[in-house]
C-alpha cells in the first residue's frame, strides 16, 4: 500500500486517467486488481484488499506521472475534515505479529533535520521492539491512545512490557475540575481489563491550582502501580523557598487566631464595630495590603505567577496547560522513576495524528524523546507515533476490532476527547459543557471576572457561544450518566452486542489543538 502513495500522477486530470497512469507506473507490479464505481468518485482496490478513492485523497497528496519535472511532498494522510464512515480502511488492519524478529521499524516518511533541535532529535529507526526495557503508552483514555495499545499488542508486544501513563490534570484539586469525571475511571477500567498497569501522575492541584498560582509551581506525584504508594519528584530549590514563605504566612494566621476571630455575619449598625464590613474590609485593607505586598513580590520573583487562562497557540509557552500538566509531568516522572532513571532502554509511545491538524501534520513519526541521556544516566529514550498517518476510519476500526467502548464524551456527541473543558473547544462543545455543567460553567465565567483574563483569546464565555446548539447526543444516557457521575467499571470497557460508532464520530478535527 505504501507504493501506492509513493507514487505520483498528474492531479489535472481525470479519475480515469489517474487509475489507468497508476497502472502504468506499476507495470505488471500494479497494486490494483480493478476499479470500482462510486458515484462520481473513481474508487481503486490494491490486491490486498484495500479500496481507496483518488478523489478523496488527491487533496492530501499530489499524484502526478513519473516524467512530471517537480515532484511535490507526498505526505499520505488523510484529514480527519474529510474522514468519513465510508473512507477505505488504509492503516487500521490487523497487525503482524514482529516482536522477537529483531525488526527495526522505520517511519513511512523521513524525519525532519532543518533546524539544529530538529537534527539532534532525529531518528531514523527504533530499536527492535523486543531490545525495550519498558515500553510506556501515554493513555489519555481518548481512542487514537487507545488504538496505540492494541497496535502494539497486534505486534507481538507483551503485556508485561507495557505501562499505562495517564496524566492526572486535575491534580486532586478538592473543589474544581477541569477534565471530565469518567476519564480517571475509563482508564482505570482499561488497565484492569487489559492486565496492564497503570501509573498515573500530576501536577498537585492541577490546572485551576496552576491558573491561581503565585509562587513556584506545585511538585510532580505519581502512583506506584504496585504498591498503591503516592510518590513525588524531587523539589526545586524555588519551591522550597516558595513553601517556607507561605509556612511563615501561616504561622502568622495562627497566632492571630489566638486574638481572636470573626464568623458572623455584620451586623445593622451604626458601630464600626459590630458593623465590621465597613471598618474591616474597607478602612482596613490598605494597611494589610501595603505590608504584605512585599511577600507577594518575593513570592513573584521565586517562581512567578500564572494568573491567566493558557492561550490557544501551539507552543508550550503560552498554551501552558499542555506544556505545565502533561509534558513536563510525564518528564519529571521518567526521570526520577527508579525502573526509568538509569541503564534502560525505554520507548514512549504517543497517539498523535497528522489527519488531526496542520501543526500536527509536521510531526515526526518517531523521534529522540526529551529524557533521553545516554551519556549522563545511560538511558536510552525514543518516541514512537504509531498511528500518525492512521485516519479517523483506521483508528475506529482499531477499536471495532477488539470491540472496545470508547470514551463516553465520544458517545454522548464529543469529536474528541480532550479536557472537558478545553481551551480549543468549539462553542457547540462549549454549549454541551454548559448543558452538563451548568455550576462548573458559571465557575469559569466567574474565574474570568476574577482575573481580567477571557478562556478565549478575544471574547467571555458567553458571548463566544452565542446562539450555538449544544452538541450533547441524547440518545445514549449511559454515556451522559457516566459524563455527569464518573461512574465507569471494568464492565463496561468492552461492547457486549454489535459495535457501533460513537455520535461524536467523523465530526472532523475542530475542537482539538492546533
């Protein structure tokens, strides 16, 4: 099959033309056994099977005839814009088993090498899968991470080889979420029903701790997946700094109880005293403000402060949440892990697609990861992106084939699955968290009064929904109890009856990262 895409034809002409120029190209190795009629869309089948529509791909790659002087970049994929139920399955057939074969895997397409980053994270090949110490799927419980797992069992790769990594976002945050209830338990479930364990990890206090933080950031926790421990990376110098600061603060607040306290409300009167809002939180607060604005500044200049939503950007930088929740707590906890830390060879395994979006078209497909030291801690660390060029299509059949129930989110009418209440959701998916959520809804309109500071990069909440429809399919409860509650057991990972596609699916990519 990847022949076929390698290929190129002229793209001004016809369907026919394109089919008859393929045949040409190939000889007698011609992959097509013979055309297909659909509709206005000339449809080819290879010889293994595979049927795929010129005019549906041609938009993705350019086909053009062997003596065409410019080739252009052949990438391959398939949006997820352009996906339907109806797109041929390419990549998303059952795998052959390689593990043990001493195979080295290569990317379909070249990495990337025009910058200096670029050239010193290029790989050209991963190790056989079998010469891996610990292979880790990150799993976000979303399907493309999902359909990364069962390709890597379709390969041959042993369970006992393998860890789930989730990324906690909410952090155990005690009153706010960001993510939705379920996913915790969906992953759990999976880990359980697959006997696979599952180490999840977070930043303490998650998101809404790191949108109000002053100070240095809250430390890095993981869970032991084998002795149930709560176990935490090393503290920087700042935190610590930051830590004693606030301790002293507190210490403060103590011995000022012992001079008494409040608790009750105001009362109408003339006397200051007893009408202690006007004396207290008016007359008052200058002073406390004026000698503790020198706390604060130190506070400010040991760590910083966040104090605004992450911006819809593709960098780490500005859009925090991905850089501050996911990527720096999975690095922390690969290098301070003893299974991970020194004298292993360790491949982490990510389900990002190029179908998905135009920053994520320009990944590589595998890659040196970031906590790779090979010098320093004689760990080897490579990144693998299995299904990178995988279609919508491809990754649901994934799925179908082992009868998985996907995420409730996709259920219930989500496209994909990423934070409940994603900075890049849509205002109909806006509106569905406004449905579900109504009191974590009007939390967030109130976090933008609290900081001057809107989700979206131009408007409030409401006003960036406007008049849009919620996007919530009513015709799975199950799905929405599961959303509403968290409840999600180990019974309910697997479809008992016939699998069918969730209603989120083939609503394209919108609503996800750039």
């Amino acid at each position: 099959m990847s022949e076929l895409f390698e290929e190129t034809l002229y793209d001004s002409i016809s369907g026919e033309e394109k089919a008859a120029a393929i045949i040409e190209n190939f000889g007698n190795k011609s992959p097509i056994h013979e055309e297909l009629p659909k509709g206005n869309s000339k449809m080819i089948q290879t010889f293994d099977g595979y049927q795929v529509s010129i005019f549906d791909l041609v938009s993705d790659y350019t086909l053009k005839s062997p003596n065409f002087k410019e080739k252009k970049n052949n990438l391959g994929y398939i949006k997820d814009s352009k996906c339907t139920k109806d797109t041929p399955v390419i990549y998303g057939n059952q795998d052959t088993v390689i593990y043990g074969a001493g195979k080295r895997i290569k990317p379909r397409l070249p990495g990337r090498k025009e910058s200096e980053h670029m050239k010193k994270i290029f790989l050209p090949e991963l190790l056989p899968l079998e010469e891996y110490n610990l292979i880790i799927i990150l799993m976000s419980g979303g399907k493309d991470s999902v359909a990364c797992y069962y390709k890597l069992l379709e390969l041959g790769v042993p369970k006992e080889k393998m860890e789930f990594w989730h990324h906690d976002i909410d952090g155990g945050h005690p009153e706010r979420r960001m993510d939705w209830r379920c996913t915790q338990n969906y992953v759990k479930a999976l880990s359980e029903a697959e006997g696979v364990p599952l180490r999840p990890s977070w930043r303490v206090n998650g998101f809404f701790g790191e949108l109000y933080r002053i100070g240095a950031s809250e430390p890095i926790e993981w869970l032991d997946p084998v002795t149930g421990e709560i176990k935490h990376c090393k503290f920087s110098p700042n935190y610590l700094k930051c830590q004693d600061i606030k301790e002293k603060a507190t210490a403060e607040i103590e011995e000022l109880l012992q001079y008494g306290y409040r608790m009750k409300f105001p009362a109408k009167s003339g006397d200051l005293s007893r009408r202690w809002c006007s004396a207290y939180l008016k007359i008052c607060v200058a002073d406390a403000v004026v000698s503790n604005l020198d706390r604060l500044r130190e506070l400010e200049q040991l760590g910083g402060k966040r104090h605004k939503f992450p911006a819809k950007g593709s960098t780490h930088q500005g859009r925090w949440c991905s850089g501050n929740l996911k990527a720096a707590v999975q690095d922390s906890v690969t290098s301070n892990l003893d299974v991970t830390k020194t004298d292993k060879k360790i491949l982490v395994v990510s389900g990002e697609r190029r179908g998905e979006s135009v920053g994520r078209a320009k990944y590589n497909e595998m890659e040196v990861h970031r906590t790779n030291a090979a010098v320093k801690a004689h760990r080897i660390v490579h990144q693998w992106r299995p299904v990178i060029d995988y279609s919508e299509k491809d990754i649901w059949e994934v799925l179908k084939r082992h009868k998985v129930n996907p995420h409730p989110c996709y259920r219930a009418g989500w496209n994909r699955c990423s934070c409940a209440m994603c900075i890049f959701s849509t205002p109909k998916l806006f509106a569905g968290i406004r449905e579900l959520y109504p009191e974590e809804y009007e939390l967030l309109k109130q976090d933008e009064r609290i900081l001057g500071f809107t989700l979206d990069n131009k408007c409030d909440l409401d006003t960036f929904i406007g008049e849009a429809e919620s996007c919530v399919y009513h015709g799975d409860q199950k799905a929405i109890d599961s959303l509403k509650t968290g409840r999600f057991s180990v019974n309910d990972i697997y479809v008992t009856d016939e699998w069918m596609y969730p209603a989120g699916a083939f609503h394209g990519a919108e609503g996800g990262p750039c």
